[in-house]
C-alpha cells in the first residue's frame, strides 16, 4: 500500500542510482510508456480474437479455427499482414492531416491508461483529477475521427467522421453524468479512491439501490455509443459508406485505427469495472485477476450488444440520447445527491 | 536602462510561477503554444487553423498542470478541445464554402493591427515589473478540488449561479434564433 503507482516506484528507483534528474526524467516516463503499450496490445490482439470467436458462435459458426488452438494465432497473423503492408496515401488527401488522424486516435486510445487501475498499487500514476483527465483525453478521439473524415477527401469518409464526432458528443454527456452521479457518491476523482471506496460486495456502487444501477445501465449505454458499436455503428455502416471514417486508410495506418478502437472498447470497460464494481477488490486471487474478469466480463457485455441488436436509425440514436438518456442520468444525479446527502445506503 | 527593466521584468517572473520557470518544459510548452498560435492566424488553410487552435488550447492545459492547476487543466481540455473546438470544425465542415478553399487571412488594415498588438505587448511587458503581485503565501491544499468545490459552492455561490443563469439565456437564445430561421 505505500506504492501509490508504479510511476512513483520507478522514479524513486531510478533515483536512487544517482542519474541526472533529466535522465530520470525521461527513463521512468518512457518505461511506463512501454508498460502500458506491451500491456494493451496484448490485450488489444486477444480482444480481436475473442469479438470474432463471440461473433462466431452467436451466428451457430465457429469462427477461426485453423491457426492454433481454435484458432488463437489468427489476430497475430493478421497484424503481421497489416503492417507488411503498404503504406498507400491517395494523392488528393490532405497529407498531414491524413497522418496525424491514426497517430492521434492512437495516442489518446493509450494516454488513459495512466490513470486506470489494472490492481492494488498497480496504476501509473494516481492523478488527483483521475476520472476527470480520463474523460478529458478521450475528447481527441473526436478530433482524430474529424481529422480522418475530412483529411481523406472523400465524401463517405466525410459523412462517417461527422456522424461519428455528432454521436460521440452526443452520448459523452449522458456518460459524463452518470459517472458524475459515482463521483458524488466516492467524494473524489481519484480512481483508486473510488475503488477503495468500494471495498466490500454490498459497497459496490452497482448495489447501492436504486441510483446505482441506473447509473450504470445509462454508463454502459452511452459506453458502447462512445465506441461506435452495434446498436449505435452508423458510423460505419458498412451498406451506407462502405467503412466510415477509415475508408482510404490501409495498412498500418488502418492499423493504428483498428487497434484503437478495441482499446477503447477495453477502456470503457475497465472504467465501468472500476466506478460500479468494486475495480480489484475481491477474495483471494490476486487484485489484478479481479480487475481483469470485471473488465473481461463487460467486453462481453458490450460484445454480446452487438451481434444481437439491429442498427438504430439516425434520428432514433439522437433522440434517444437527449430525450430519454440525458434526462434519466440527470434526474438519477440528483437522486444520488439526496441519497448522499440523506445518509441512505451510505456505507 | 533597457537591461534594467528587463532584468526586473524577470525578476517579477520568476515570482508570479515561481519554480515553474526552471522548469525546461515551460519553455517547451510556450514555444508551441506561441508557434501554435501564430499557425492559427496564419495558415491559409481554415480546417488546418482549427486543428492548430486545439494545440494551442491544449498547451495552455499543460501550462496549468506546471503550476499545480490540474482541475483547471483538465476543464480546460474538455470545454476547450472537447467542446468549443469541435464545434468550430463542425461548423467549417458544414459551411461548403469554405472546405477545399485557401482564404486570406489578413486585409489592408494588417499594418495598423500589428502595430496596437505590440503596442499592447509592450505595454503588458512593461507594466509586469510596477505591478504588486497578491501571492497568498499559504501552500497548496494537497486536494484543491475540494477547496475549489467548497468555495464554488459557498463563498462564490452567487457568481456562480449567475454564469449559469448567462449560460443558460444564451442556449435558449440560440436555439430560439435557429428555430425561427428553419420555420
């Protein structure tokens, strides 16, 4: 419990080698760099496996089989092909911003891990402002998405960058209250305040009735908009603009995009496991095995939503967000307010 | 003389941020804020403008984090960037004629404009060292959001309620004005 980050940890070690302050400076800020990056593209490359396996077996098929063990290989020998390849830039694109699109979805994909709790003491750095930076970096996902749309000049990439950034916007704020409505509750934006809170199976803000649950199911809602999945793809409808904002990207620039996205999709979910169920508390196992069946869990949840519903229309998606999401998390902020403030369920 | 003031004006630095200008970040970050900046009001290109003001915002977010205003940084990104930001690229990406054209940023009036902006440069340049700076010399709250929440919701309430109440005028106003024009 006296390491409060691995950041920590490794500044203080590195310190104690007697290397000038710049050296390490740059050394404990590159290695926690690479800590997370190893980490997450591990992830990431299972991830991709596993979405195509769950796919499978809802649709009654097996998915890939024939590279290892059911098939477990495939996602390597697909990332080894992606970045073999390549690396096309059509002649009428914006250049710069055409390269700095993926550079920047990657970036802030990864950039939120600093403050995510993978166990006890195992966090990069515990920001005072945690939540809060989390939901502040995520905003360049945005960006990159308008970047690619308008940087292809091509009009599907267009139409899927602007659909994409509207909904993203859209659904942040409904995301944004719901996880306001956990802060309320913790007192603090620190991640591992808020795990800590969190104790035992009762304190999970999931169980604290009623806010708790309507926070999470408006959380997890506006979550899988937020990462542009099925119900919520419209993005990138394949049968309206072929692939979205990601049309004229091929390659490792494709890449960049295709490993963001399932990153996003890990950070969501680990970022529901943290604020509603308890992050890595649990018996037994070790903290970070908690952390990891949670995330995993709700990656297939989030799976599980989209191969079995249909794509909602494009008024139906914005209705929905700001006449029924916004007002239920809001109204269910309040409640929290009171509860808090009226002692009930405050353990 | 020059030298003078110049050493003074340091001085008066050196005590507004205090240990933030030893810091080389500092001066990695002004240097992309101001270059970022000058991009801005510059470049010919409107969207590459706009991607360049959200690098300037974006500095100014890591220019609060070297003086301990983390809450500050992180609101900073999300109205900024995540807001103001983007609805500018949206309006220059709905607005057909702007996308695809090089427009030109300066008139006949850029002779007289450059001359008040470092007219007003000086002026700021100058008036740091005669200015008394209030510095409170209590140390930072280890937890400012919590200060910064209790005084918001306390001391500054009424200021508080009432940029809400602006803020709240103004979305009605706009979305008064662009139903009108759509009916």
């Amino acid at each position: 419990m006296e390491i409060t980050g691995i950041f920590k940890y490794l500044y203080e070690l590195l310190q104690s080698t007697g290397l000038p302050q710049v050296l390490v400076d740059i050394i404990a800020l590159a290695s926690a760099a690479v800590m997370i990056f190893g980490v997450l593209a591990v992830i990431a490359l299972f991830l991709v496996w596993w979405e195509r396996k769950v796919s499978a077996h809802i649709q009654q098929r097996f998915g890939p089989m024939r590279t290892g063990w059911h098939g477990w290989r495939q996602t390597i020998a697909d990332a080894v092909k992606l970045l073999q390849k390549e690396d096309i830039t059509p002649s009428t694109v914006d250049r710069p911003v055409f390269f700095w699109a993926p550079v920047i979805a990657f970036v802030a994909a990864f950039m939120v891990y600093v403050t995510i709790p993978f166990g006890d003491g195992l966090i990069v750095s515990d920001l005072n402002i945690g939540i809060l930076f989390i939901i502040a970096i995520t905003t360049f996902t945005i960006i990159s998405l308008l970047m690619a749309g308008w940087g292809s000049n091509n009009k599907y990439a267009l139409l899927g960058g602007m659909r994409s950034a509207a909904q993203v916007v859209s659904y942040e704020v409904p995301m944004v209250v719901s996880v306001l409505a956990v802060i309320v509750f913790a007192g603090s934006l620190s991640m591992v305040d808020i795990v800590q809170s969190q104790a035992k199976i009762y304190k999970w803000y999931f169980f604290r009735l009623p806010f708790g649950p309507i926070a999470f199911f408006t959380y997890i809602i506006a979550a899988t908009a937020e990462t542009n999945r099925t119900p919520f793809d419209l993005p990138e409808a394949e049968q309206e603009l072929v692939a979205g904002f990601n049309v004229e990207y091929s390659g490792m620039k494709f890449a960049m995009f295709f490993l963001a996205e399932f990153v996003n999709m890990f950070t969501v979910s680990a970022i529901g496991a943290t604020l509603f169920f308890g992050g890595w508390q649990g018996p037994l196992l070790p903290s970070w095995v908690w952390f990891l069946v949670k995330t995993f869990a709700l990656v297939f949840v989030l799976m599980w939503f989209r191969w079995t519903y249909p794509r909602l229309r494009v008024d139906q998606l914005m209705e929905f967000s700001w006449k029924f999401l916004l007002p239920v998390s809001f109204a269910n902020l309040i409640l929290a307010g009171w509860m808090k403030y009226s002692g009930w369920f405050n353990w | 003389m020059i030298a003078g003031v110049f050493s003074q004006i340091g001085q008066s630095f050196q005590q507004l941020i205090g240990d933030v200008s030893s810091n080389p970040l500092f001066y990695l970050i002004s240097f992309v804020l101001i270059l970022s900046a000058l991009m801005v009001v510059t470049l010919k290109n409107i969207f590459h403008s706009a991607l360049f003001l959200i690098l300037t915002l974006f500095s100014v977010a890591g220019i609060y984090i070297l003086l301990h205003a983390e809450f500050l940084a992180a609101v900073q990104v999300l109205i900024y960037v995540g807001a103001v930001a983007i609805l500018i690229i949206f309006a220059i990406m709905l607005t057909s004629q702007l996308t695809s054209k090089r427009i030109v940023q300066t008139n006949e009036q850029v002779t007289v404009a450059l001359l008040i902006c470092f007219g007003f440069l000086g002026t700021a340049f100058l008036s740091i060292p005669y200015t008394v700076w209030r510095i409170a010399d209590v140390a930072l709250p280890a937890e400012n959001i919590f200060t910064l929440g209790k005084l918001l919701m306390t001391d500054y309430v009424l200021p508080f309620e009432v940029v809400s109440i602006v803020l709240l005028a103004a979305l009605i106003g706009a979305v008064v004005l662009a139903r009108r024009e759509g009916s």
